[in-house]
C-alpha cells in the first residue's frame, strides 16, 4: 500500500528532532509539511519563510511559543522548498502559560484539559485528512504525546507510518529522570 502520511513525534527540545526530520523528508519526500507548533499559521512560500525566520527568537510567536523555538523546523522546510502548515488551535486553546505551573488537577479542570486535548487532536486530524484529500504527501511533526494509543491521531482510517521516541523500549513523552541518551530511539509502525 503507498503511504501518503508520516506523522513525527517530536519531544519538543529534549532531543534533536530535526536531524530526524530532515532524514524523513529526503527519504519520504512529503509535498507538505503540517507542524503542530506553528498552530493556525500557514508558510507558504519562501518569501514567508523567510520573514518568519527574521523575527527576534525571544519575540513572542503566542501565549506558548517563542519564534526561536520554531525557527530550527520552519529553516528545516524553508531548505526543503516545502510549504509548511500549523495544524493546531491558535494559543493551544490557552490564554496564558500558568496551566504549565499546576501538578495537580481538579476533576474540573482534568474535564477542561481533556476538552482542550480532544479539539486539539482533533484540528490535527482534520489538517492531515484535507491534505491528503487534495493528494499531498503529508510530513505532520506533532508532539509524542499526540501519538499515544487512544489518539485519535492513530485512528485515521488511512495507511500511515508514525515515528514516535522510545527509551529502553518504551514510549516516552518527556524525557526520564537522569536517562541516557545512547537509550532512546525512535521507533516506525505502521498505522493501516
């Protein structure tokens, strides 16, 4: 079966995604390139690449990120001429960063993250689903936890390959207290 569909589970710094994902894009040669991170916006061409890659790191890009933390993707598609597209909700549906600071959770606000979760993950879905409707050969770099087992993301009704972090065989979605880099790898399956 062709596969028109990688989707990357990228641990957000805690290892070098990028390398991978330039290894993915030479082999796979995806038409697009959905990034979790850039949330709702859309780099088209070079010329908004470009000017993306202009804005000071420490800029605000939302309530979440800075552009410096998406520069290193956004270089990685502008060098592989590849559109690039957000696949999430503006902000990550939050109005500040102080749901980061909580380590536990009320029965309500568990209820409001897990809504928060379910339409994000369900944005992600609809973006990969239209592109590949309009046959495109889809690179979607979302975070390992996106790529649990009862995602939705792993649902898709499609032939799919996921890459997803593992650390002695397990799949991980933060890097583990005091562990060795030399045991983490990145796991293929395929999704049919």
């Amino acid at each position: 079966k062709k596969i028109n569909l990688i989707l990357f589970g990228e641990t957000h710094g805690f290892l070098d995604d990028n390398s991978i994902q330039e290894e993915i894009i030479k082999i796979f040669k995806p038409t697009i390139f959905l990034y979790e991170m850039l949330e709702e916006t859309n780099l088209f061409t070079i010329e908004e690449h470009e000017e993306f890659l202009k804005q000071p790191d420490e800029k605000d890009f939302s309530v979440i990120s800075i552009f410096g933390e998406l520069k290193k993707t956004v270089a990685l598609a502008n060098k592989h001429n590849l559109p690039i597209v957000g696949s999430d909700i503006r902000n990550m549906c939050r109005e500040n960063k102080d749901f980061l600071k909580k380590t536990e959770l009320s029965k309500e606000e568990m209820k409001i993250e897990e809504d928060i979760l379910k339409k994000r993950e369900e944005r992600q879905v609809q973006e990969m689903l239209s592109h590949l409707k309009k046959g495109k050969k889809v690179l979607a770099t979302t975070g390992a936890f996106h790529l649990r087992q009862d995602s939705p993301l792993l649902n898709l009704k499609e032939n799919y390959l996921i890459i997803y972090p593992t650390y002695n065989g397990e799949q991980i979605f933060t890097p583990p207290e005091n562990f060795d880099i030399k045991s983490v790898t990145f796991d293929i399956k395929e999704i049919s």
